[in-house]
C-alpha cells in the first residue's frame, strides 16, 4: 500500500494498459475474425474509439468501425492515409467526402446507407479532435414496402410456427418488441422470464392478462425502461415453449433465464459451454421469424411491429387507447408520451392497471375477430333496435353501433350499452 496522498492501482500494478485485453468480454460478440479487426490490434487509438463507442452500444461500435473499414478499403487507404489527407487539406477531404456520396447514389444506394459512411466517419475523426464542417445533402429515396400484415395473416403465421418461433412472433406483432429486445445483435443477452412479472415461473401460469413485459434500460433503445402487454393468445404460446423446455430438456428455469434460449444441441458448445449463457442474438430472432412467414408474404420481420404501432394507431382513433400509451408500449419516446412520466423502474400499480384495461380493450384491434354466434347476434341486434327506438343520438347510437361490432360478448356489449344508457339519464 503506497504512502498517505499516494495512489495505488487496485491490481497493484502501474503503467500502460494493453488495449486488446480489453476486448475479452465473453458477452460481447466481439468480431475478432473480421477482416478490420487488424486495426483494432494494429491501432491503439481505433481501439479506445471502438471501445469508447461500446460504453454506449457495442452493436453501435461494431457497425461504426466495420463502415469506416470498408470506406478505407473502397478508396485503397489505410487509418494513416486518412488522417493524413484530412490534416493536409480538411476542405478538400470534405470535397472527395460528398463526391463519394454522390458516386454511391448514382448507383442506387439509399440514403440510409451512405449515412453511415457519414457517421462513422464523423465519429471517428471528432474522437480525434476534427470535426468536418460541409454540410452533404443526399436525396430522398422512395421504399416500395410490403402492406403491413392484418390480424389474419399473423394468426397464420402463428398457426405454422415452431414453439421458439411463435414466441418471436407474437412478441413483436402483440407486444411491439423490438428484435434486438428478445436477443441482443452483438451482446448475449435479452429478455429474461423476469421481465414477465404476472408470470408464476414454478407453474408456468399467468396470474394476469394482459401481461406485463418490462424491459429495463440496458435492452431499451431509449435507453430508458418501459412496459408493454402480451394478451392470453400470446401467454399461452410462451407457456407451451416453456413447458417443452422444462419437460422434455429438463431446464431448470428461473427469473435469470432468457425468454428465448437457443436450441438445445448448442448449449455445450463453443464459449456457452464454459459461461453457460443460453441468450440468442437478434439475428437468430429475424431467422426464426423470416421462417415462420415463410410463404404466406414477402413481409420482413420489423414489420410486424409495424403491424403492432399501425393496427393501435386506428384503436386510438377510436378512442380505444391513448396515444401516450400507445407510444410507450413501442418503446418510443416523443412529448405525447413523456408526459405520462412513466419511463421509470418503478410506477404505481394504479397506472399499471390501468395500461391493463387500455390494452385489453385495443388488443381487439391487433387479434384475429372472432365470429358471433346467430343467437349472440340477434341479442346485439335486439340492444340497438332497443336504442333507436329510445331515440338515442346519433353520436351514442354510433358509439354502440361500434362496439357491437367488434369481436366482443354479449356481456360486454351489454356493459356498454348500460353506460352509455346512465349517461344519458344523467344528462336529462
């Protein structure tokens, strides 16, 4: 232990660190055989950067160094020969930097693309203290996308799925999940069976549904925590691919095991043999989704989120559910939703509950309509011809009029029709 006002390294050691053993993180999938990774061993500066960039995101950090790579490859330089080119004339490197980007839209890149050359090339040369000052414009391009998928189609999907699939589909589509959310892109770890709190993992049963899902702040996008919903079609698929992994592989399952573990014959293999570590990363989440679309579209897996934000966007026209929560559920952060001041670890249990009761009522938008029985009809049909000869206002016997068709019970739409029946009395 040095003197009194001396420092003593914590390991008991003094001088340079060596960078590359930094890089030993067994939970970071860190692409040691790419061919750019040679800079990060050749280059102690490019590896603090990508080190740097990982304390935020390590998907980030590996994306940013493999673009700058490939744009050092395309015009044959190396890291010196870009920084050289920049020290020596900065308005001409900027010049030769859009003349790229315009060669790379004549060729049909899409905006998004040459972006990235754009940031990571940005990123890498503010961390060495040169900010460019030309501002590159890049043309908008047109996406021709697939028409988001109906509540028909993702019941199909569904149907065809292996268990592992199902439980993929059914957190994007019902739950607006992201991918990323299930499986990191570049580090082992995602969703846990403890971000379902209504789940009793002993007997594999909900106590609640709608579902809770937290997910906490390492997973968020935002970089914040936030909660959505599964409805019970989604829990009972999560249920059964629980059961088969209890059951039949005989895992002991617990609040630290991934919702979506990989398949049994690669636990023993490479670093998982060691770490033990059953987390997939977000690639393997897109494949088992892409899989069980098969051939019922050419629609991608991110778009069944998009089916999850568009099919509540219509229940919040309806007045079904708000906005704000409709954003919140997505793991999005706009001022609609930040007013709720819900992106927290904890909230109260009031708020939950009533995120509850708005997402019971919009998941009717999102789930397949179920068909009602003749007699249920006629009792529907019985409640309205009762409200218009009651003489009921237009606004009121519209408001029925929606409810009685949606896919909903009798007893709901009897509920509903005693409310809108006491509002009335109280408004005489």
């Amino acid at each position: 232990m040095g003197k009194r006002g001396e420092y003593s390294p914590p390991n008991g050691k003094s001088g340079n660190i060596d960078v590359k053993a930094l890089f030993s993180d067994p939970g970071i999938a860190w692409p040691k055989r790419a061919h750019w990774w040679h800079y990060v061993e050749e280059n102690e500066n490019f590896g603090l950067w990508i080190l740097n960039l990982s304390a935020g995101s390590p998907t980030t950090a590996i994306e940013r160094g493999r673009v700058l790579a490939r744009f050092l490859d395309l015009n044959g330089w190396v890291l010196d020969d870009l920084m050289e080119n920049v020290r020596a004339d900065q308005p001409g490197f900027e010049r030769k930097l859009e003349m790229f980007a315009r060669g790379l839209e004549s060729q049909g890149y899409k905006k998004g693309y040459i972006n990235n050359y754009f940031k990571s090339i940005r990123s890498w040369l503010r961390y060495n203290d040169i900010e460019l000052k030309r501002r590159i414009k890049l043309t908008h391009s047109e996406t021709k996308r697939e028409k988001v998928p109906n509540p028909d189609d993702v019941a199909l999907i569904l149907r065809d799925a292996s268990p592992r699939q199902a439980v993929c589909v059914c957190c994007v589509a019902y739950g607006g999940i992201r991918t990323e959310v299930l499986g990191q892109s570049e580090v082992y770890d995602g969703l846990k069976l403890g971000a379902l709190p209504d789940l009793e993992i002993e007997s594999l049963k909900f106590s609640n549904v709608p579902a809770v899902v937290f997910v906490e702040r390492s997973l968020s996008k935002i970089r914040l925590p936030y909660r959505t919903f599964l409805p019970e079609q989604a829990c009972d698929i999560i249920t059964k691919y629980l059961s088969i992994r209890r059951d039949k592989f005989d895992e002991e399952l617990d609040a630290q095991s991934p919702l979506v573990s990989v398949a049994e014959g690669w636990i023993g293999k490479g670093f998982r043999k060691a770490s033990g570590n059953r987390h997939v990363r977000s690639k393997t989440i897109s494949q088992d989704i892409r899989t069980a679309i098969g051939g019922f579209g050419k629609w991608r897996p991110y778009d069944l989120r998009h089916y999850f934000l568009t099919w509540l966007n219509l229940a919040v026209a309806r007045g079904v559910c708000s906005e704000g929560y409709r954003i919140y559920w997505a793991g999005q952060s706009t001022k609609t939703a930040d007013v709720y001041d819900l992106y927290k670890d904890d909230i109260p249990s009031a708020i939950i509950e009533e995120m509850r009761e708005q997402y019971l009522r919009a998941q009717e938008y999102l789930l397949p309509k179920k068909t009602k029985s003749d007699e249920e009809r006629l009792r529907m049909q019985a409640l309205m011809d009762y409200a218009n000869l009651q003489g009921w206002p237009h606004d009121k016997i519209r408001r029925l009029k929606e409810v009685m068709t949606r896919p909903v019970t009798f007893d709901d739409g009897l509920r509903t029709f005693r409310r809108l029946e006491e509002k009335l009395e109280r408004s005489k």
